[in-house]
C-alpha cells in the first residue's frame, strides 16, 4: 500500500509539473505575442510618422513653389508696371512737345510742306490749334478707342484740324451732341462740328472756337455771313491734309 500511494504521489507531482511547465510556455507564448504586437505597433506608428514627415515636406514644397510663383509673379507685374510708367513717360513727353502750342512759324512750315497757305487759317478763328489734354490713362484708352472704333484719326500727327479727344471726352462724359453719325452726301463717318478746329476745311460757327464772322452751315452748303459758298458737300473740293472725316 505504501508502495501505490508514493507512485500516485510521484504521478501527482509530475502532473502538477507538467501543468506548470504548460502554465509557463504558455505565459512565454502571451508575452510573446505582446512583443510581438508591440513591435507591430511600434513598426505601424514609425510608418505613420513617416508618412506624416513626408506629408509635412510636401506641404512644405508647395508652399516654396508657391512663394517662388508668388515672386516671380510679384517681379513681373513690377517689371510690366516699369514698363508702363517708361511708355508713359515718353507718350507725356511726345504730348508736350507735339501739343498744340505751335509757334506761328513752326505752323506756316507745316502748311507749307502739306500745300497749306495762310488763307488757311480762316481770321474768324479764335486761333490757329487746338487739342484736349487728356491724362495719361485716359490718354491710352483714347487710342485704343480709335484703333477699336476704326476712327479715321491719327493721334501722333500734328497739327490737327479735329479735336478727337475732346469728343471723346464727351462722349464718355455722356453729352447727347457727342455722336457720329455716316454723312449721306459723301457715306462718309461725320463727328459734330463742335470740335472742329480752325485748320478744318469745314470750320462753322458751331465750333467752340469760332469767332463772329464765321459761317455757317445751309443745307449742305457752308457759307459765310456775307452769302459767299465756302463749301459744298455735293460738289467739294480736294480735301485738305488735316481734314479728319
């Protein structure tokens, strides 16, 4: 009897070993998958900041791309505005210089060089030139309007015998008299009589320079205040160099 209860004894011992060895292979293999999952965990959040890093240096290069467009966006419009104010510059200096304040002499020569006379220059005329300053901006959008519009004007050439930028101005000022309309006698683009200058073939005394003694308009005839036909629209003669309709 003595005998069984050792070997039943010897048997629980090793049956209490063996679960106990199992017990701890099996703690080994949780903390093993601890580590495990740690170590996918760590791996999983390195990739994340990664990720995170390469998303931040991306931003960061769009944003130097950017700033790049931005300045070079930035020394463009000041290179366009330089240029501006340079074109501006040399259309205010060819404005003074070709604008109206010809001198008699400098005016006779022009005359002469074109086939112009003194007779010309009609006494009843306030005086011999006459042009609108307009300022610079609105200065290029009068050409621009005249290149759009196909005006038969020139505004380099002086002197002028029509003051298209004073009409201009009115018309974009809204003044119902600042309106052209096609001449039926000759199909020919007519601007009002209001800005014509004394060089005009056609000057009347609805010009805002006309003095007393100018004529006037009957039918399609001009004629002066002591009945003399200046012109005649149905039978006119060669058009002068300055005429601008």
């Amino acid at each position: 009897m003595k005998d069984q209860h050792e070997k039943m004894k010897i048997a629980s011992n090793e049956k209490i070993k063996a679960a106990e060895l199992m017990a701890k292979q099996g703690d080994d293999a949780a903390k093993v998958q601890q580590t495990n999952q740690k170590v996918m965990h760590d791996r999983e959040k390195h990739q994340m900041d990664l990720i995170g890093k390469q998303a931040d240096m991306q931003a960061d290069a769009r944003k130097m791309q950017m700033m790049e467009a931005a300045q070079i966006a930035k020394q463009n419009d000041m290179a366009a505005r330089a240029s501006e104010r340079q074109a501006a510059a040399s259309l205010e200096g060819a404005a003074a210089t070709g604008a109206g304040a010809m001198s008699d002499k400098k005016m006779s020569e022009v005359f002469a060089q074109d086939g112009y006379t003194a007779s010309h220059r009609p006494p009843f005329a306030v005086s011999p030139s006459h042009r609108t300053q307009l300022p610079l901006l609105d200065e290029f959008a009068f050409r621009q309007w005249v290149k759009d519009k196909g005006v038969p004007f020139n505004p380099d050439r002086e002197p002028q015998d029509y003051d298209m930028r004073g009409f201009y101005k009115a018309q974009t000022q809204g003044m119902p008299m600042a309106a052209s309309a096609v001449n039926p006698v000759d199909q020919r683009m007519h601007y009002p009589d209001y800005w014509k200058t004394p060089l005009h073939q056609t000057f009347s005394n609805e010009s805002q320079w006309a003095g007393p003694g100018a004529p006037g308009w009957s039918g399609n005839q001009l004629i002066s205040p002591g009945g003399r036909i200046v012109y005649d629209e149905e039978n006119p003669p060669q058009r002068g160099p300055f005429d601008a309709q």
